[in-house]
C-alpha cells in the first residue's frame, strides 16, 4: 500500500500519480473538443449569417490539425518528464554542474554557480528537446494553413536570440534570488518576494522598449485619422496614452494582437500590423508598398530581406479590421485599464507569490521531499525551489489556474461591456468575427473544454452579449 512506503517514495509516487491525472483529464477533454472538430462539418444555423462555408471549413481543419499536434507534442512531454524523474534526471543534471564548474576551478561551496550552471543545461536541454515539435508547428501546420511567415533562417536566429535573451535575464535575477534566501534569515521569504515583485515590475516596464525590439521592429503609428481618433478616445476616458506603436508581427506569423504597457502616466499602445487593415503587409499586392513608413514596415531593412519570406500574390480577401474597429478593439482593451483588471491581476498574483514563498519557508527544511526526488546529501537552495514550486504545489496551481480562467472569462465580459457603453458594439461586434475568420478560430466550442481552457469567452458567447446592443 502507498502508505506503507517510506515518505521520500510516497512523495515520488504521489507526485508522478498526480502528474498523469492531469494529463488524462486534459488529454479527456482535448478529445471530446477534438470530437466536436471531426463531427461539426456544416456550419450551424446559429452562424450562418456569422462564418461563410469555406472559412468554417478551413476553421476546423486548422484545429484538427492543432489538436492532434498537443495531443502527442503533450504526451511526449509527460513522458519525458516522467522518465527524468524515474531515471534520476534532476540529481545527474545537478551532478553534472558540479563538473563542469569544478573544471573552472570552483569547488562544491559555490552553490550559487553550480545553480546557474544547472539552469543554464536545464534550459538548454529544454531548447534541444522542444526544436523538432517548435519546427514541425511553424514549418508544417502553420505553414499548411497559411499563417507562417517565417525563413528557416529567421527561425534559427530568433530561437538563438531567445535563448541568449532569457539567459541573460534568468542567470542573474536567480543568483540574486539565491543570494537573498541564503543571507535572508528566517524572514527570507519576505524578502525574496518582494525582490521577485520589484523585478517583475521591472520587467514589465522595460519589455515593450528594450526587449521586444530585439525580436520585432516597433514604428510609431503615423499621423493621420486613425492616430487621432485613438488619442481622442484614450482622452475619454482618462487614459494617460503617451505613444501609439504599430509592430512589425507580419514578419513572422499572420496572426494578430494589440496590447497596452507601461505604469502610471506613461502608457504606449501596441497595435501588430495585421491588425491593421489599411497597413497589413499581407493585404498587399507583390510589390505593393506598405502604409507605414513606405516599405520598411512590409519588408524591414534591406539587410533583413534574406529572412523574409516572399510574399505571393494576394488572392484573398484583405485582413484586419477597418479603423472604427481596431478602435472598437482597444475600446475593449483600455475597459481592461480602466476596469482595474490589470492592477487586479497584479494584486492576485503578487497574493499568490508571497503564499508560495511562505510555503516555501515552511517546508524547505523537510529532508524527505528532497529524497524523494534523488538528493539525500545536499538540500541545494534551487533544487528546493523546483520540487517545491512545480511538483509539490501542482495541485494547488492547478486549481488556481482554473480559477484565474474563469475570472479571466468573467473580465473579458466586462472588458466587453466597457466598449459597448462607448458606443463600439456594432465595430466590436465586426471585429470579433473577423479577427475569428483571420485567425481560423472555430466558434463552436464543447461546453466542459471550453470552461476549462478558455480564457476568453467562447465567440458566440461575446457575440450574443453584444447583439441586442449594437447601434443601428
């Protein structure tokens, strides 16, 4: 019997127990949405006016496609995850650190550098293991339904970027972090959470001007109707917008987005080019010039052209939305603003890191955990954290995480409502259809799926709030 074991093996056992539980319950629900993908072949009565034929069509396509992808993309994670843990992965990569810092000439006392070292490999396998599922979603299924845009080239030097990026970031905040619970006495936790707080804020601030540059390129909406009309409406509403950027997001996928960032009385809205329908690269025709800044936004420099891919002629219908609603859009986005979602969102999360620091604290000295997982000499500092934080906790941040997504839900709603006492629910209503068309979204959702994955509101769902509301 399970309690008849050691503690160390019933924390293992418990552990790799919960893991694959969640992994059937989600892998149940993948297949009853996926059930809903292969059966639902005609467009319901309820959409005929909504999704024409053909775009329901591809819709659903694109979804088997990507289901069928997480299916077994999900399945080799758990099992490689399982297998590290059976094989006693996490003590061999500690091992491991240990050499190779040894051969730098630090001995087993620096704790900190055998730290990022086993980071720096642990990511670094992640990197390597994950490459052939990153290739086959971009090179194959996004490429099949239209919405890559990327070279192989522009591929390899972005996930290179990204790996030197992140560990330009995650090394040192770690070392800092480790520092802070070694010299933090028994109040650490107070201490490491406020560290990781001022961070994240940091982070948040900087990412839009220092971080994401590096990846995309960011040039100011020009001046026109659009630009204005946007300003008026933040105006409004109080909203302290100080900059309006459109992001070059045509260079690697035809999806879209637009976002806010920034504290206090300095916010920037993003808008990504396919977004916009009258500056979409991807609306025009080969050799065509771009709306922004003659070609730069279509094409980048001329020393980028290499990893552009070349654009075909258009055949399709244009993409994007028209101004009234791309300003519907941000209506919706500046209610998350003034809402209080975000400052909510913050506050939740901030709640929940001081908890789990506090945990922490408080089990950190339990030698069992530790040889639960292959360490029964050393308790390193990190290795603490990972158990603690990703295994042991599972449980609770799997009903957090359903929790922030129904809260989520409930905010989009309301985010919604905002935009619809500005006058926008006719636009926003046209936009939610056609950023659906744009991005192959399938409007037709199982019910127990979709409470459990979806963030936002199933489509009808929104549609159907805003119907009785729009303006004639």
């Amino acid at each position: 019997m399970l309690w008849d074991l050691p503690a160390e093996r019933q924390i293992f056992l418990s552990v790799l127990v919960f893991s694959w539980t969640v992994y059937l319950w989600e892998a149940y629900l993948s297949y009853r949405q996926r059930r809903v993908y292969q059966t639902t072949t005609h467009v319901p009565s309820e959409l005929g006016k909504i999704v024409d034929a053909e775009t329901f069509e591809k819709s659903r396509l694109y979804q088997l496609d990507k289901s069928a992808f997480t299916f077994w993309s999900g399945l080799y994670s758990e099992i490689e995850g399982t297998l590290i843990l059976l094989l006693g992965g996490i003590p061999f990569l500690w091992s491991s650190s240990e050499y190779f810092i040894q051969q730098a000439g630090f001995g087993p006392e620096y704790e900190i550098i055998q730290s990022l070292m086993f980071l720096l490999l642990a990511t670094l396998f992640s990197a390597v293991t994950s490459l052939p599922w990153s290739l086959y979603n971009t090179f194959v299924i996004e490429e099949r339904h239209g919405f890559n845009q990327q070279t192989l080239a522009f591929f390899f030097k972005d996930a290179i970027k990204k790996f030197l990026v992140t560990q330009c970031i995650l090394l040192p905040v770690t070392s800092l972090l480790l520092y802070i619970i070694k010299i933090g006495g028994d109040y650490f936790f107070i201490y490491a959470w406020l560290f990781t707080l001022v961070v994240s804020l940091v982070l948040v601030t900087i990412y839009a001007d220092y971080i994401a540059p590096l990846f995309d390129k960011f040039i100011p909406l020009p001046e026109g109707e659009l630009k204005e009309e946007i300003e008026t409406m933040a105006r409004s509403i109080d909203f302290p917008l100080t900059k309006v950027y459109v992001v070059e997001g045509s260079k690697r996928s035809s999806h879209s987005n637009a976002y806010f960032y920034g504290f206090f009385k300095n916010k920037r809205i993003v808008l990504f080019d396919t977004l916009l329908e009258d500056y979409s690269p991807l609306n025009k025709e080969e050799g065509e010039e771009a709306g922004v800044d003659t070609q730069t936004l279509a094409t980048g420099d001329a020393s980028d052209n290499e990893d552009v891919k070349p654009k075909a002629k258009n055949t399709h219908k244009k993409q994007g939305c028209n101004n009234q609603e791309i300003l519907a859009v941000l209506g919706h986005e500046l209610g998350h603003w003034k809402l209080g979602h975000t400052v909510k969102n913050i506050v939740i999360s901030q709640m929940n890191s001081f908890l789990c620091f506090f945990l922490f604290a408080v089990l950190i000295g339990q030698k069992e955990l530790f040889a639960a997982f292959g360490f029964y000499d050393k308790q390193p500092i990190l290795i603490g954290l990972m158990i603690i934080f990703q295994f042991i906790f599972s449980p609770y941040n799997e009903v957090l995480s359903f929790c922030l997504t129904v809260l989520s839900r409930r905010f989009e709603f309301q985010a919604d409502a905002f935009a619809k006492n500005l006058g926008k629910a006719r636009d926003l209503y046209s936009a939610l259809i056609k950023l659906n068309k744009d991005n192959l979204g399938f409007p037709v959702s199982d019910w127990l799926y979709s409470m459990w994955n979806y963030s936002h509101p199933p489509l009808l769902e929104r549609l159907q709030a805003l119907k009785d509301s729009k303006q004639d």
